[in-house]
C-alpha cells in the first residue's frame, strides 16, 4: 500500500474521531505517523502538532459560528500553557527516542482510562484561578512535549475547573489546543527532522474532511458506545507502544 493511501486512511479514522468525540483522536496520529508512514518519534510529534493546529482550527471556526467558544475564559486559560508549552517543545528535541515514545504510551494508557470511567458528578465551587492557573500550564506542557492536542484533558478541565458547559467547553478547549499547538511549533522550529509535508499534508486534509463525517456518526451511535470503541483502541496502542519502548 502507498504511503499516500496510508495517509490519507490514518487521517480519516484521526477525523472521524475527533468529530464524533469532540477531542482525544489526536492521540492516534503519533503511533499512526511512527508505525505506519515511518516517522521518528520526535518527528511525529511535530507533525502531529501541525495536524492538530489545522484540525483544530478548522473546528473552532465552525464552534465560533455557533457561539459555542468563551473567547475570553480561553485566552486566559492557553496564556497558562504557552510558556509550558514552548519549553516541552523546545526540551523534546534533546529526549531519547524510547523515553517519549514510552511516555506517549502512558498518555494514551491515561486516556483510555479516563474515556472508560464513568463521568462523575461535578461540585460547583466557584472559579479558583491557581487551579485554573495549573491546569493550563500542564496541559500546555503535554501538548508541548507529546504533540498532542490534549482535548480529554482540557474539556473536563474546563468542565470542572472553569465551570464552562460541555458544548461551550468542547469549542473553548480548541482555542487552548490552537494556542499552545503554536506554542509548541515554535519552540521546535529547525528541530523536528524530515517532516515529509507530502505526507503532513493529505494526512491533515483527509482529518479534516473526515471530522464533518465524524460528527454525523455521533448522531447515528450513542456517545458512550464510541467512547469505549476509542478507549479499547487506545489501550491496544498504549500496550504495543510500551512494548516496543523497551524492546
């Protein structure tokens, strides 16, 4: 199979989770620029940080036209992250290959976790800006140092921290994602290595596409059905990659 075909396929499934989950299919584009287009780890956290920028730039355009994004709230919240985020980007460059790729494994491990467990209640508490503070900070960090967007952290963050309602959170977290995705690019400027925009490029526009797609089948499959899918998927990818960090 060409590398195009593989491309394009790996952006479509990328796609057609973040439109039907509204966040987490960034998560699959790392494993799926290693071990299947032959990326290095380092240089498939940079692309994934591109095709996260486009994707989620794409979906905040469409959230921003239905009112759905707190501008505000946002900005303050990625402000939290950028500097996180440059200095994750900047320090991935110097990280053996095995460490990040075990730590990715880690993440899509915490993320499966997350997408299994029921949703708890929330306590409204009232706004406490060093939590918000922190929040932003780590999840700039992991965007910074993973290449990913961090949609499965930032929603609930918002959710719980910020007191946003989930819709409004879904399209707020794409603003942070944008955010500290920039951030993070900058840092890593001259430092990610043969990014083969050949590849970088349909894969992105076939996530894209997919994404509207996405979010038709949302309609068509209960949410919870999709988000075990995902979460078994991503469990699967957390044991294989932990396995071959340390093989």
């Amino acid at each position: 199979m060409s590398i195009l075909i593989l491309a394009l396929a790996a952006g479509a499934v990328v796609g057609l989770a973040l439109g039907a989950l509204g966040g987490g299919g960034s998560v699959l584009a790392v494993p799926a620029l290693i071990y299947l287009l032959g990326f290095t780890p380092a240089a498939a956290t940079t692309a994934s940080l591109i095709i996260v920028t486009v994707t989620s730039a794409t979906g905040l355009a469409a959230h921003a036209r239905d009112g759905n994004v707190a501008w505000r709230t946002g900005v303050r919240f990625a402000a939290a992250g950028i500097i996180p985020a440059f200095l994750a980007g900047a320090a991935t460059a110097h990280l053996p290959q095995a460490a990040l790729t075990a730590a990715f494994a880690v993440l899509a491990g915490v993320a499966a976790v997350r997408m299994l467990r029921p949703a708890a209640a929330v306590a409204r508490h009232g706004i406490r800006p060093e939590k918000a503070a922190a929040a932003g900070a780590g999840l700039g960090a992991v965007t910074g140092f993973l290449g990913v967007g961090g949609g499965f952290l930032a929603v609930p963050a918002l959710v719980d921290v910020l007191g946003l309602r989930m819709r409004q959170a879904v399209g707020t977290s794409l603003l942070v994602i944008n955010v500290n995705s920039l951030a993070a690019l900058a840092a890593r400027t001259g430092t990610g290595g043969d990014l083969r925009w050949a590849v970088i490029g349909p894969f992105a526009a076939a996530a894209v596409l997919a994404a509207w797609d996405g979010k038709r089948l949302a309609a068509k499959i209960s949410g919870g059905t999709l988000q075990r899918i995902f979460a078994f998927v991503l469990l699967g990818v957390a044991v294989f990659m932990l396995a071959d960090a340390f093989t």
